[in-house]
C-alpha cells in the first residue's frame, strides 16, 4: 500500500517539474518574440 502511495506521489511530482518546465518555456518564448519584434522594428527603420 505504502509503494503505491510513493508512485502517486512521485508522478504528481513529475507533473510539477513538467509545468514548472512548461512555465519556463512560456518565458524563454516571450522573450523570443520580444526579441524579433525589435528586430523587425529595427529592419524598418534601415529600410531606405
């Protein structure tokens, strides 16, 4: 019983490092897009 319990609580751990992954991913592609949309803001003004 006490094994099953430690499996439940070992996935429910995994969960948690999945989402905090997740999170972490979420941020590393706002700042993704933050970085391209001044990019593209700085194309435009080189453009003649």
């Amino acid at each position: 019983m006490e094994n099953s319990t430690e499996n439940i609580q070992k996935q429910n751990l995994n969960k948690t490092e999945i989402f905090i992954d997740i999170e972490k991913l979420k941020g590393y592609i706002n700042k993704m897009q933050l970085e391209i949309d001044l990019l593209e803001e700085i194309v435009k003004l080189l453009k003649p």
